[in-house]
C-alpha cells in the first residue's frame, strides 16, 4: 500500500511547542511543551494583565538539521 504522508527525512526532529493563550485579553505565549501538557490545562500567569492563562494548542515543528 502507498502511503500519501511523505517519509520525512531522518535527519530531522520535531520540536514540540505550547501556546498558552489569556481569556480575558487573548494574549499568546508559545513555549517548550512539558511533559503533561493537554489542551485547557491551566498555563501560567499572563504576562499582560496577569490573569491564569490555559493551554489552547500543541504542535510540532521540524527542525532543519545544522550543516
């Protein structure tokens, strides 16, 4: 069977990210994901205007390998 997912290269790793995203203004913090993390799990405090923000997404990025 043919796969329509595109092999990725072997060389390349997926960096793992977190947004944390403020309720009450709607600020976005992206940051390293934790081992933990889920979607609405309370986040840190936001930086704007201080309130208890919450994880709203987890994804991955491939990293391009150096040289």
């Amino acid at each position: 069977m043919i796969s329509s997912v595109p092999a990725t290269d072997k060389k390349s790793k997926l960096l793992v990210y977190s947004i944390e995203e403020c309720p009450v203004c709607n600020q976005k913090t992206k940051r390293a994901f934790v081992v933990g993390d889920y979607i609405t799990k309370e986040g840190s405090k936001c930086t704007k205007c201080g309130n208890q923000t919450r994880v709203s997404l987890v994804y991955a990025e491939s990293s391009k390998p150096s040289g």
